[in-house]
C-alpha cells in the first residue's frame, strides 16, 4: 500500500497508536531486516514508552544472516529480545510467539499475584508500511482468525486474535514513518521498496543502488548479470546489464527504464543475494559471528 505523509496523517496515525498502545502488554516492532536502521520510526521510543517491546527483522528471508545476527546481538545487549523472521514463508514465527509470552509474563504474572484470574498475553504490530503487518498477523492466525469476543471497553471495530492460549493479538496494526530526512534512510526505503516508486526519481536511485551494490556485493551483481571483470561506475554497469538483458530501443539504444526495473525487481525479490544496508554497530562481531 502506498501512504502518502503529511503532518496530519502522521498526527492521526500516531493518535491511533497510542489508544491501542493502552490494550497491550507488549508492542512487536517490525523491522526490515535488511535495513534495521533505515525502517524504524523516529519517534517509537517516545510513544511506547516503558511497554515492553519485541524486534521483528521481517524479511529476514532477503537479509544477509551473518550480520542480522550481530543486529541480534546488540539488541540483546540494549536487553530487547529482537527475532528474524520470514512473514510470508512463516520462518521464526514460533521463536516470536515464544518471545512475545516470555515478554509480557512480568506483566501477566504481576496481575495473578494481585489476585486477577490467569489471561493471555496482549500485543500489537508497529512498523512503517510495506514493512509486513499485515503479512505477519496472517501468519499468526494461521489464516483461521479466531476472534476474541469483544471486551468491555474495547470498540466493537477493534478484534483481537487468539494464538494459541497464551497470546492474543490486536487485528489491527500500528502504522507508523520512517525518517524521511536523512538521505541515506531515504535511499534504503527506496531501494527496498518502502516507499512507491513514484515520489521518487528511480534513475538516479538505481544508480546508487548499483553503485552500493557493486562495493559491497560484486560477486553477487556480477553472477545474476554474468558480468565479467572490473565493475565501473552505476551508469555504466546499467548499460551492461541492459545489453545482457537485451533492454534495448529501436536503432540499438539500451532501454535505461526497462533495465532500471529489471534491477529494482531482481533486487527486491532476493535475486541479486542477502543483503545488509545498515551496518550493525560493530562491523568486527559479524566476523565473530560467522
Ligand atoms: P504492511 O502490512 O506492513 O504494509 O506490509 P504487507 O504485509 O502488505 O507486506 C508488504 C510486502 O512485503 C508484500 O509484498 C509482502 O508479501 C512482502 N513481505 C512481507 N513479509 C515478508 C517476508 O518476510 N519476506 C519477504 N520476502 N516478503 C515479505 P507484495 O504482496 O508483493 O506487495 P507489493 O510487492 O505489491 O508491495
């Protein structure tokens, strides 16, 4: 789904956040794995608050694995469970239940001691759009939503899914933004697929793309397009990939915008490799973690 952001969208959306944020014991923030940095929101600190929280890397499937376990490991050294996840192919979902209910055990063994009757955990997704909400909470209802009756308190529009007997979860996502002002975020959202293609220029962004690719995934660019030999600049490696491609017009000339979108597709879907955008922290832990 394509949003467009403006201040009063944005003021909306996070009013929304924060009335569901009261129903829950724990907030599942989505990340994309392969941009843990780019993809969160600026200001879900502020708006969670003390609520305890759990990472999603969703997309985990298109993510270098090396380096998602050094991101793993420095959320678990700030102390926030963070757990890699396939929303589509359901890989990790388990690992996240289980992370969830450990999560929010504090709060719910809290309300047994003062004497309430045992209850499920409580939570709700948070993350930028196109980030898999909606995706995840398909995989967590095992596609049979099992609705909860509605509560007191709770609009009648507001459903909760049950997961199992320990894990309810509300069926309705908090859509929050990303940071549109830092350039750099700016290029990992396009680049992924995070923001629609058309409220940017894609010539120049897959570029760029090109550009970070052939620094940091040669062997990858160069074996999808079966490019031999140094890799040049952005400008011409789209050219050669045309050319193998055979994106070309009338009179020989290389189709740029059929090549581009050949490039943002093949990228996006996995097929020029697992990738890291946002370097975790500490570069030299990837080593150890290999
Ligand atoms: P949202 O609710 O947060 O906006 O995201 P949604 O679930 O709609 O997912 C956005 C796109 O990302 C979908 O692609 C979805 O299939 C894909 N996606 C979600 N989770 C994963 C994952 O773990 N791995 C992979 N590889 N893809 C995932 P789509 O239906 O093709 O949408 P689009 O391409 O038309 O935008």
């Amino acid at each position: 789904p394509s949003l467009q952001w403006y201040p009063g969208h944005m003021r909306k959306a996070e009013r929304l956040v924060r009335e569901n944020l009261k129903l829950v014991d724990v907030v599942i923030e989505l990340l994309d794995a392969r941009i843990p940095l780019s993809s969160a929101n600026p200001v879900l600190r502020e708006i969670v608050g003390d609520k305890p929280r759990v990472i999603v890397l969703n997309k985990a499937d298109l993510a270098d694995e090396a380096a998602m376990r050094v991101w793993v490991k420095c959320f678990a050294a700030q102390g926030i469970t963070a757990v890699p996840v396939d929303a589509v192919k359901g890989r990790g979902v388990k690992e996240l239940v289980q992370a969830i209910v450990q999560c929010a055990k504090p709060k719910t063994d809290k309300l047994v001691q003062h004497g309430a009757k045992a209850r499920a955990a409580r939570c709700m997704i948070l993350g930028i759009p196109n980030v898999g909400k909606s995706s995840l909470i398909n995989r967590l209802s095992g596609g049979s939503k099992t609705k909860v009756e509605n509560r007191p308190g709770v609009t009648r529009a507001k459903q909760w899914i049950r997961i199992g007997t320990q894990l309810e979860l509300l069926d309705m996502p908090g859509i929050l933004w990303p940071k549109f002002e830092d350039r750099q975020t700016a290029l990992h959202l396009a680049y992924t697929g995070a923001i629609n293609d058309n409220v940017y220029d894609v010539a120049s962004v897959v570029l760029l793309l090109l550009d970070t690719l052939r620094t940091k995934y040669p062997s990858d660019l160069k074996e999808r397009y079966r490019l031999e030999g140094e890799l040049s600049n952005g400008a011409e490696l789209l050219a050669a990939i045309g050319r193998k491609r055979g994106c070309l017009r009338a009179g020989g000339r290389i189709d740029e915008e059929k090549a581009q979108q050949i490039v943002l597709t093949d990228f996006r879907s996995g097929r020029l490799g697992r990738v890291m955008l946002d370097s975790p922290p500490s570069i030299s832990l990837i080593e150890d973690a290999r």
